[in-house]
C-alpha cells in the first residue's frame, strides 16, 4: 500500500511529455539516456551515478580521432553500486547511532560485564558497549537491456560522448554533469527531479518516481510476480518491493468515476 506524500506514479503520456520536453533543453542525448535507464531499469540514482562506459558498452580502440563500440545485452550491476555498499568511496554516507537494541540474553550479560568492571574500578564508556553495526553489502544483478527506446537513447548518448572525447577509457563515468565531472547521488537525485517536475511541470514527481513507475509497471499491469519486481530492483526483502507498487492514478480514477454513477442511479 502507497504512503501519502510518496513520489508519482507516471502514467505513459505523461513519460512520453517528458521525453518530449527534454528535447527543448540542453544535452538532449544525455538527459534521454538518463530517463530511459532510470525508467526502463529501474536503477537507484547512486547506482546511476557510479555507472561506468564498459557496463554498458564495448570500446573498440580509438582510430583517426574516433572510437567504435557496441552496447551490450546485459548490464551487470556490481555490488558495490547498490544501496549500502561503500560505491567506490564516491557516495559514502556517515552512520550515528539514534537506537540500539538487545536480545534479553545479551542484554543479561551485558548487565554482568558491566558490573564487573565496575567492581574492579574500571572505566566505563557507553560507545563500547554498543551492539556491532550490521553492514549492508550491497547486491549485485543482471538487467537485460533489449528495450529498443532504451537502447536507442544509450547508443545515441555514448556516439556523441565519444566524438567529443575519443580517448575517453571504459572506466570513465557514462554520464558526465555540465561541467564535465561525475554525478553525486544527490545531484543526480535534483536533475531528475528537476526534468519531470519543472521542465515536463508533473506535479508531485521525483527522482523515486522512477523505480515506483517501473514497480507498479512490473505488478500492477504485467501481473508478473512480486519476486520478479524484487529482483529487478534489487530489495532484498519482498516487502520493500510492496511499498514502491502502486495502481495507476487513471485505475483510481475510474474506479471513483464508477462509484459516483452507481451512487447516483440508487
């Protein structure tokens, strides 16, 4: 079930106006690509951020000032771009504690440890007596890119990356910001939020939408299973998965359409 204040669910027109705008702006190539992986695969924005040329793309060497490649089939998503993971010690986020929670066993044993060492006059700090913090690992998976939109919008991005820089390296982010570094997740999260709320002017819609859209796609239209949804986007409990699905805003408005005219003919 949604919660109230969550990012929009774009219907197909309103993903369509948004393609459409973008050709209006600058860096139309770039922007598209961004778009379509974002909606099509339905990656986190760390994840989009971290993206290398050589997950997506085959570079062949540079000849004559150019430089041949070839999109692959299947982005391989490494584990150290997902949610939680170190990402290259690009996106690395600092953790305080705010909880800390024990079994009744341990919390017994900590009870004696604690008054042992205040027997024998030892000093006592509260930090040391903190339960080890559970690290995410992160999760890698394979996400076949045989969409025809997306792959259009890849190999049109990635021509004129490379016309511009033709010795660019495999290891070089696929997407560059307008002053030629790398994204951060957060201003990554901004421009996709920016291109569907202020240039396409859809109300309530962020960069989350994105991967909400692809989930409610996935459940609601396909019916394919919630352990498909799961996979794609890499939860690692289905229960996450649930939170992002959500039924199309022309599903809630039919069936509102509907009660009204069953309430007007009683």
């Amino acid at each position: 079930m949604s919660k109230t204040g969550q990012a929009r669910v774009l219907t197909p027109d309103q993903f369509a106006h948004l393609l459409n705008v973008i050709q209006e702006h600058r860096y139309p190539e770039k922007n598209t690509a961004l778009v379509q992986i974002s909606f099509k695969l339905g990656l986190r924005v760390q994840e989009i951020a971290l993206l290398q040329i050589k997950d997506v793309a085959e570079l062949g060497p540079e000849s004559s000032g150019q430089r041949p490649f070839k999109l692959k089939e299947i982005l391989a998503l490494p584990a150290a771009y997902t949610k939680g993971a170190d990402a290259l010690k690009r996106s690395k986020s600092t953790y305080q504690r705010r909880r800390i929670s024990f079994s009744v066993h341990d919390f017994h044993q900590l009870v004696q440890r604690i008054e042992t060492m205040a027997k024998a006059g030892a000093e006592i700090k509260p930090e040391d007596f903190y339960p080890e913090v559970k690290k995410h690992r992160g999760k890698s998976r394979d996400l076949p890119m045989n969409d025809v939109a997306l792959r259009t919008a890849m190999e049109n991005h990635l021509a004129i990356r490379l016309a511009a820089q033709p010795s660019v390296k495999k290891t070089d982010p696929l997407f560059l910001t307008q002053k030629g570094g790398p994204y951060s997740p957060n201003t990554l999260q901004e421009h996709l939020a920016l291109m569907q709320r202020h240039w396409a002017g859809i109300e309530r819609a962020s960069s989350h939408s994105r991967r909400r859209t692809l989930m409610t796609n996935i459940i609601h239209e396909q019916k394919k299973s919630v352990k498909v949804a799961q996979k794609i986007a890499g939860h690692v409990s289905p229960s996450t998965t649930l939170i992002y699905e959500e039924p199309p805003e022309e599903s809630l408005k039919d069936a509102l359409r509907q009660a009204g005219f069953h309430y007007l003919s009683t």
